[in-house]
C-alpha cells in the first residue's frame, strides 16, 4: 500500500480532515486548486496545531468483543459480536469476528444515549437511537462502565467538532461560539475508568472468540451475503497462508524475534483496523487479506505465548496449538456447510421453477403448452397421493407415540411415588436425628449456634446491600454525567441556531437593502423615461412590472421567515399606503424593503438589549432609565412563556393534535396558557394546566371556551393553592386520600407498607391533572362529566376505585419494583367503564364531603407547621453559612464523592 497519503495525514494530525485532503487527480483545475487554497489554514492556526500533540495518534483504537441481545419473534439469543468504533463517522460497527471485513450493523453514536441498569443484570447497558435500542453486555462491571465512558467522551468530541462554524464566518456570529467551543468541562461526575485489557483493545481481537452453544447460534441469518463474503474471505486469506509457507504457522520467524512481540502485534493490530476503516470505503481485497493473516495468525496462538515470549516452545505444544486450532476451523466448515446446504436447496428449487417456466414460455403450440400443464397437474396429483401416505404414517406414529407416552407416564407415576416414599422415609430419619442431637447437646450451645448462624445471615445481607448501594452510585453518577453531557449538546445546538439565524437575519437585511437600492435605481430610470430612446425606456417599464409583480410573500414561503413584513400591523394598521398613481407603485415597494431591513437589523441588535435593560428592573419607579426604557419602547414577554413553550411539545404526546409542533391545536393551546398566566399572575403557569386546557381545547374546540372551563377548574372547583408554587394543597389532598385507602382498602394498605409503596408518587399526577393520560378517553370523558358538575370529590372516589378495581393482582404482587412498574401502566389496562363507575358510586360509600373538609382542614395545619419548621431550620443554616463566611466552591464536596 502507498504510505505517502498516510505520513501527510499523521503530520497535520490536529488539522481537521477536510483541510489535508488531497485531490487524486493530477490534472485539476486552477478553479479546484484555488478552493483548496482557500481552505489550507492561516500560519498562525498551523503553528498553534503543533504545537498541541494529537489526541488522535496517542488514543487507542476503541474494539472488543460484547454480546449483542437478537430478538426472532418471541425468541431472545445473546450472540458475540465484534464492536469496533470509527472515529470519522462516530458509528460503533459489529462483525461476527474480528477477522471479518463486512461489518453486519452499525450503531449511529453522535444522535443516540446510553444507560445502564442495575436490574438488567451485571455488565449490561443500552444505546438507544431515534430508530432502535440496542442491548449490550460486556463481560465485567468494569468492561461496561469503560464502554460507556469511552462511547460517551467520543460522541461529545464528534458533536463539539461537527457543530464549529466553517473558516471564513462572520466574526459576529463566531465569537460567541468559539468561547463556548473551547470551554472544558470541569465538572467529573465518573472518575476515569481503568482500561480491561483482557476483553477491550486491538489485543482483544488476538484473543479466541466467545463460544457458543451451536455452531449456528452465532451466525447472523439476516445477513447471509454478508456471511457468505466474510466466510469466502477467510479461506481465500486460509489458502493463501497454506500456499505461502506449507504451514499456517511461521514459528522459526516468531523465535527470532521474540522480544519485539508487543510492538508487532500492535503495529499489525493497527493495520488490520485502519484495513478494516478502509473497507467501508474501498472494496480493494489486497489490504483485508494481509489484516486477515495477520488476524488468523494471532488467533492460533495461545495465550501463554504472549504471556512467555522468551519461553522457547517445544514440538508437543505446536502439535497442540495446531490441533486447537484444526478444531476450531471444523467446526466452523461443519456451521458453513449448514449454511450452503440451506443455499443449495433454495437454488435447486429455483433453477427448477425456472426450467419449468422457460419450456411454457418457449412452446411453439398451444398443445405442447396443453402437454405440460398435464404434466404438471399429473405431478400435483402424485405429491397429493404421497402426501396422504404420509399423513397416514404420521397418524399412525402418533398412536404409536401416544402409547408410548401412556406407558411412560405410568412408569413416571410409579417412580414418583417411590420416591415419595423415599421422601417419607429421610423426613422420619431427619426427625429422628435432629431428636436425638437436641437431647444430647447442651440447650445454651444450641442457643450460641443460632445465634451465630443468624449473625452471619445478616452479615451476608448486609454486604450484598453494600454492593448493591456501591452500584447504584455508579450508575448514578453515569446518568448524571449523561444528563449533563446530553444538555450541554443541546444548548451548544439551540445556540449554535440561535447564531444562524443571527446571521441569516443580517444577510436577509443586507439582501432587502440591495433590492431596495436596485428599486430606487429603477425609480431614478422612471423619471428619465421620456429622454430614453425607444428600445431602452421599453426595457426599463418591463424591468419595472417585474420588480412590480414580485410578491414577498411568494419569496417568503421558499426560504426561512424571521421577521415578515404583511400589509397590516399586529394592531391592524396598513404599513405601506396604496399609492393611485402609478409611478408611485415603485415607492411603495422600496418603502416595504426598507421597513423589513430597519426590522430584521433592529431584530437583536436594538431589541435585544432593550428587553435586558427592562428584565433588569426592579421596581418601577420614577427615575433617569425608567424614562429612558419608556422612551425606546415597550417590548417585555410573561415570565411563564418560557416554560409553556417547554411543555407544548410534551402536551397529549399520544393525540394526534397535539403529536406535531405543527398540528393546529399547538398555537391555540399556546393563547389559551398565555391567557390564564396575565389572567391569573398569582398562579402564572403550572405544570399540569397544559394538558387540561388540551382536553378543554379538544372537547368544546373553541379557545375563549377552552379559557374560560380552564379559569372554572382552577378557581372554583379546585381548592385553593392547588396550583400555587408549594402546591401545598396537591400535597394536603394525599395525605387525605392515604386516609381514605387504609379505611375504604385495609388489606391493599397493609400490603403497601409491607414493601414500602409510596402511592402518593403514582396519585399526585391523578389528582393534578384530573386523571388525564391515566385513564383511556371514553372513561376519562366520564370522569370529567362527574367531576365538572361534582367537584373535587369524585377524583377521591375514582381514585379508591382504580386500586379497588385492581387489588387483587397487586395482592398477588410481591416485589417492590414490580409493585412500582405495575402501578405505572395499570390504569391503561381497565377497559369496563360501567364497573369502575359503580365501585365508585356504589361500593365505597358513605362517602360524606363534611368528613373530606375536615380531613384537609386537619392535614393542612400538619403540614404548615412542618412548612414552618422547615423554614426555621433553613433559616438558621443560612445565618449559620453567613456567619462563617464566605467558602471556596471547589472545597465544598457531596457525601457521596467523600464516601468515594
């Protein structure tokens, strides 16, 4: 292979790629060469760049072997696949083995997210793309968390590289951008994981493949060309090595060299990967057939050999390397040649459908055509015949076989009541000796060995919820670094957005305000009309109709709107004037283009400003800037409109009218909140209002309706402070109904204490939203006829219903993590509308509304004194904090990471 291409790229290794790029064609053009030109970056930039070593050339490539969940139908297998990530796509690709060249898969890494949980079972995570989750398992804790680590410290790289601007940007849009760009994060949520050379790392791959139970189980039958290729790859690459040498193996090389193994292996590991890089984009089978000798090689090898290189190895251990190694390949011939077999029966029925076709199509007469649809039918009608043979030989082994089994189960029974005599027999033997040990041993020894034994129990249960703490932390330290990670990509895009159309709005400016000068240029050729000649004041009134005819609406659908210009105001007045004369038309339109540039200019660098000046006042009054921010205008947005447009998005995700940032009930649901939040400035806006407005919006599809039932719920039916900051009504209202539950359900609430079942964190979002996205929508519409005419009371009685309607399969429930998912998800599963609405109304009374008043009067005093004291106590914490002055924050540390 030529290493020219390569030594350029590892000189200019922190140059990004399209910068290196080399055009491989000697005979291009001075128009290419000028844009290569343009792109090779400034001295100052190639001066930084080596001064600052690659991150790239000192990294390890990121391979090993994990075992991939497959899912055919109801069926679920584990098969080891070979991962191995590139680094330019930021794609993790799986081959069957690390000598195969076609990969069976890649994973998108740059738009996917990675978890990890504990009840999955030891070294399995998850990688989850818009399109698919992937389920993983690594051989080890520590292997997993190193996959994880390393998946998500490339994926920040990559999506940091990808969302930099191109050389060349404006410098107002760049600045910010390359600030926040070069930031490094501080903040180590996971301490760095320590790399498990024995399962990750190109020396992994010298290392035999994961066995399988089945030769089959591991072979991908989604796949099979690529199976094919790959299988035809490894015994050209086989052949090739038997023909070169006589022998597969080349010991007397490996002797003489024995202390430069290390180097070699990597050097050739890293060959076989950049071969393996290289042949998603080049089918050239020269470079994979040196990556897979080299692969082959190092996988005959045992692994004492690396352990020993300096050992000299006798004529017995290479006769049993080489029968190791002789297995390994029958049983992958006896795999291939399942696999043909399957091939060749699908071809020979092909090929002979195909015969068959070609003599109909090719028949001169009808009556030879006649002749083999005969032959056909005589054919259907002798399969038919042998077919009906052996139905009635498989009804007779059937008879057969249910005798059998009749005398097999006969002697079943017999040896199953043998052997519970045999079971009878040590109980008698067990009880007697136990008698007799309790009569011949001393009762305080006895009393000792109890004890002990019960000591050692709790001791065992003790470590393993040490461990099981030790991995809960972990894994919460991954979610936390996740979460971060995952935020600070989206703000990096949202503001990388936001300086695009910055930019756009400038060039869309600069773009009105040529056209505006282009006009006026029109308009100065208008008044010079009569003393042009003929040819030329025809040319300038059709240039004129046309920039006449022009509509900026039109042109406005095609690109992005940032700030249109329509014929009236938000307030209804008309912005440009209808002028009557004719040569005024032209004023008009350079008019509208200079209002749009002045608007798209003023867009943020006037307004922007202005509203920072007004969020930074405090309370108006009388004063120098007031008058100041009075005199620019008014230009101020609710506090709460930040957060309404957070929670449109994840309104009634399940309804198709709300499923779609561009579904048509979006906006009008926006007003409707925008409303209620100037309406009602003591609530403003909480979570939980959406989706009731949603529901109003859908049933009376009016937006001053949707408002006004929206303001009766909130200020009427509900009690007050329902939706306040502390929620400290919501909060009042489960306690009361945990008080309803133990009187109304006894056995349910028994059954929850006993495993510790918070049911308030399944209730609180009943209650809020008036069991909205709980319930399925012909009930739900029930409930809320009910609760619009009733009031709050009937959200207790459904609620009762619900745990009534299902108790008992959550009595059957003995888990608390099973109890938890099943509450989750178990409303969706009633269906009988009629009976829930008669538990409600029927089995659970009296329910009296005097005994509700007085249970929330007695729970809300309860909890305002704990609001109290808990104030009191913060209070005292901040004097306390005040008091010992002000602390480095870098020295504050969480009990957790002082545990660690």
């Amino acid at each position: 292979m030529n290493k020219g291409p390569e030594s350029v790229s590892c000189s200019l290794d922190g140059i990004p790629d399209k910068l290196v790029e080399s055009n491989p064609d000697s005979n291009t053009s001075n128009e290419a060469s000028a844009k290569e030109k343009d792109m090779l970056p400034s001295p100052e930039e190639l001066e930084s760049m080596q001064l600052k070593p690659s991150r790239d050339k000192l990294r390890k490539k990121l391979c090993g072997y994990l075992n991939k969940l497959g899912i055919k139908g109801p069926i679920k297998t584990w098969k080891s696949r070979w991962f191995f990530y590139d680094e330019n796509k930021c794609h993790l690709l799986y081959y069957r083995t690390a000598q195969d060249v076609n990969p069976l898969g890649t994973i998108d890494i740059s738009s996917a997210s990675l978890d990890c949980k504990l009840e999955n079972g030891e070294g399995i995570f998850e990688i989850r793309t818009p399109n698919r989750v992937f389920t993983l398992k690594a051989i080890s804790k520590q292997a997993m968390m190193y996959w994880l680590q390393q998946l998500q410290m490339r994926r920040w790289e990559f999506c940091n590289a990808q969302t930099r601007f191109p050389v060349g940007s404006s410098q107002f849009v760049n600045e910010p951008l390359l600030g926040r760009t070069n930031v490094i994060d501080s903040e180590d949520f996971l301490p760095p994981v320590k790399t498990p050379t024995e399962a990750v790392g190109l020396k992994a791959a010298s290392l035999p493949a994961p066995q399988t139970s089945t030769a089959l189980q591991n072979i991908s039958l989604k796949h099979p060309w690529t199976e094919i290729q790959n299988t035809v790859y490894n015994i050209c690459g086989s052949k090739q090595l038997w023909g070169n040498n006589g022998n597969v193996f080349n010991f007397d090389e490996f002797q003489e060299h024995p202390e430069n193994l290390d180097e070699e292996q990597e050097a050739e590991m890293e060959a076989g990967c950049a071969a393996k890089e290289g042949a998603l984009e080049d089918v050239r089978i020269e470079p994979r057939l040196n990556w897979a000798r080299k692969a082959k090689w190092r996988n005959s090898a045992s692994p004492g050999l690396a352990e020993e290189p300096h050992r000299e190895r006798s004529p017995v251990d290479k006769v049993s390397v080489l029968q190791q190694q002789m297995l390994t390949l029958t049983e992958e011939v006896k795999s291939q040649k399942e696999l043909v077999k399957l091939l060749h029966k699908a071809l020979e029925a092909a090929q002979q459908e195909k015969r068959v076709s070609s003599m109909y199509l090719t028949a001169a007469e009808d009556k030879d055509r006649l002749e083999l649809v005969r032959h056909k039918v005589r054919q259907i009608a002798d399969l038919t015949s042998r077919l009906d043979a052996l139905e009635k030989e498989k009804m007779e082994l059937e008879q057969t076989l249910t005798l059998k089994d009749s005398h097999i189960q006969e002697l079943k029974d017999h040896v199953q009541l043998l052997m519970e005599k045999n079971h009878a027999k040590q109980q008698v033997i067990m009880a007697l000796t136990e008698h007799m040990a309790r009569e011949l041993s001393d009762p305080l020894q006895e009393t000792n060995t109890i004890t002990v034994e019960t000591l050692y129990k709790q001791q065992e249960e003790i470590e393993h919820l040490k461990d099981d703490i030790d991995a809960y932390k972990t894994q919460n330290q991954f979610l936390n670094s996740e979460i971060h990670q995952v935020t600070r990509l989206w703000t990096g895009v949202a503001e990388n957005e936001k300086a695009l159309l910055m930019k756009c709005a400038c060039l869309q400016a600069q773009n009105c305000k040529m056209e505006s000068k282009y006009l006026m240029v029109l308009r100065k050729l208008q008044e010079a009309v009569p003393l042009l000649p003929s040819s030329h004041a025809e040319l300038v009134r059709n240039l004129i109709q046309e920039a006449l005819q022009w509509d900026v609406k039109e042109e406005a659908e095609e690109g992005l709107i940032l700030n249109p210009v329509s014929e009236y105001d938000e307030y209804g007045f008309m912005t440009v004037p209808e002028y009557e004369v004719e040569d005024w038309k032209l004023l008009a339109k350079i008019q509208a283009l200079e209002i749009k540039s002045n608007n798209l200019r003023s867009q943020e660098v006037v307004e922007k400003p202005l509203r920072d000046r007004w969020n930074s006042v405090g309370e108006l009054s009388p004063s120098a800037e007031l008058k100041s921010l009075i005199r620019s205008g008014l230009s101020t947005e609710h506090p709460a409109c930040r957060q309404i447009e957070l929670d449109l998005p994840r309104t009634l995700t399940n309804n198709k009218h709300f499923s779609s940032p561009t579904s048509p009930l979006i906006p009008k649901l926006r007003r409707v909140l925008l409303a209620f939040s100037w309406h009602n400035p003591a609530i403003g806006y909480c979570q939980g209002l959406n989706r009731l407005a949603a529901i109003a919006l859908l049933v009376l599809e009016d937006e001053e309706s949707a408002f006004w039932c929206l303001v009766h719920i909130v200020e009427n039916l509900m009690p007050a402070d329902y939706y306040s900051n502390t929620l400290i009504t919501s909060q009042v209202d489960q306690r009361v109904f945990k008080d309803f539950l133990s009187e109304k359900l006894p056995r349910l609430t028994a059954h929850f204490e006993q495993y510790r079942i918070d049911v308030s964190l399944i209730t609180f979002n009943w209650f809020l939203v008036a069991f909205v996205d709980s319930l399925v929508s012909d009930i739900l519409l029930r409930v809320w006829d009910a609760f619009l005419y009733e009031g709050t009371k009937v959200i207790f009685r459904y609620a009762l219903a619900i745990f009534k309607y299902n108790e008992e399969e959550i009595l059957r429930i003995h888990d608390n993590v099973e109890i938890y998912q099943y509450l989750r998800f178990f409303t969706r599963m009633i269906v009988d509308g009629r009976k829930l609405m008669n538990i409600a109304f029927n089995d659970l009374n009296p329910f009296p509304m005097k005994l509700l008043r007085n249970r929330r009067t007695m729970h809300r005093e309860e909890m305002e004194t704990e609001l109290c004291e808990l104030e009191q106590i913060k209070a005292a914490y901040v004097k306390e904090r005040a008091e010992q002055g002000p602390q480095d924050v870098k020295e504050v540390v969480s009990e957790e990471e002082e545990e660690i």
